[in-house]
C-alpha cells in the first residue's frame, strides 16, 4: 500500500492518533508527521562526522526513549530521521551540491567526499543497530497488523 500523503498532517497529532500512521517506505512522511517532526528534527544534522556523530546519538537516544515508552510511532519516526541521515550524507558524499540530477533528468557523475562519507557511516550503525532491534521489529510488525488497512 502506498503511503497516504492526504491526511491533514497539519492538524494530527499522531502520538495521540497511532493508528493513522503508516510507516511507509524508506523515510515517507519523515518531514510531516507531528510532533515527532518538530522532536526529532533540530537534531538532525550531518555536515561534518563530528556533528553526526552528536546528531545520531541524541536521535538514538530519542529512539531509546520512546522506546521505554512504548510509544512505536516515536521509535520508528527516529529511525526515519536516522536512516535520513545515512541517505543524504551519502548524497552529498557524491554529489557536493546535493542534486542528483542535471536539468536534463541525467544522473550528475559522482564526486568523492569523504567527510560526508564519514559522516553516513556514523548514521549508518545507527540505523543498523535499529534495524536489528528485536523490540522495533515485533511493534512495527503488530503496528502494521494492527493498524494496516
């Protein structure tokens, strides 16, 4: 199912309506979905490996708490923002203005920067340590077999 980018993201609040969020593919919905969004995302940043390194961390640890709380939606809007970290540092690993693309929908030739590079591997233990997390695997699965439609 495709996620469903007609809701009213302005006026739900999802921790308070868990049942009308879909995880989506990949990052879907990780600049939309509140209050996660306005939670998460002053923290996320990746310009160098010294401020991704403080970045994940405070993301993880918002993971971690949300965790604690049971609160599923929380963890995996995290998780969204951490992998998000890991796909635009690489992004900008390649492509140092970040466009992928040139006018004529080509694909720009990779550059190599590897303080970008850097900074995604740190993201990337992070989201791997998320994605083998045994608790975020068995609430995503009964969040989805609860809520999915």
């Amino acid at each position: 199912m495709a996620f469903n980018y007609e809701q009213d993201f302005r006026t739900i609040d999802f921790r308070k309506h868990p049942e009308l969020y879909e995880v989506g593919r990949g990052e879907q919905g990780v600049l939309l979905v509140e209050p996660y969004k306005s939670e998460i995302l002053p923290y996320w940043r990746f310009k160098t490996p010294e401020i991704a390194k403080e970045s994940s961390a405070k993301i993880y640890e918002l993971y971690e708490a949300y965790k604690k709380d049971g609160d599923f939606v929380g963890m995996d809007m995290a998780r969204k923002f951490i992998q998000m970290g890991y796909t635009r540092a690489m992004r900008y690993a390649h492509h140092r203005s970040g466009r992928k693309y040139d006018e004529d929908k080509k694909v720009l030739p990779n550059e190599d920067d590897d303080i970008k590079r850097q900074s995604a591997v740190i993201f990337k233990e992070y989201w791997d340590r998320i994605r083998a997390d045994d608790i975020y695997q068995q609430m995503k699965k009964e969040h989805n077999d609860h809520y999915k439609k």
